[in-house]
C-alpha cells in the first residue's frame, strides 16, 4: 500500500460507525490520525521467528482480555 492507501483507508475508518481494530507496526501516521484511538502495543514473533512489536489501534475501549471472539455480533453467529 502506498502512503497515500493508507491516509484513505485510515479516514474512512475514521468514519466508520462501527468498531474497528487495526494491527500493523509502529507508525507516525497512524499515531497521528488515530491519536484519539485506544492503542495498545503487543511483542509477538514475526513469521521468521524473530520479535516484532505489534500494534493494535481501536476506536472502542476494549475489554481486560481482548479475545477477537468477543468482536463478533450476533448476526455474524447467525451466518
């Protein structure tokens, strides 16, 4: 994705009305347009073995243990 991809997706997410979770790495414009976003960092491992720090950016309060499980709606089970 280019840097202009990522302003566009990162503006309609912003206006979306629903909840969203984005996972990438750390990023001045993601920080930036997100600053109101709950952000929390993650150390995982990265596909080569080696320790990468993850980034989640949520425009919700998560709950203590954020299970992706918890994300999903009744009409999604329903599926």
């Amino acid at each position: 994705m280019t840097e202009s991809d990522h302003e566009q997706l990162l503006y309609m997410l912003m206006e979306h009305k629903g909840s969203a979770l984005i996972s990438g790495y750390e990023s001045e414009l993601y920080n930036s347009l997100l600053k109101d976003w709950h952000k929390e960092n993650k150390m995982n491992y990265s596909q080569a073995g080696s320790k990468k720090q993850e980034v989640l950016w949520m425009n919700f309060e998560p709950p203590e243990q954020l299970s992706i499980f918890d994300l999903v709606t009744e009409e999604d089970k329903a599926r």
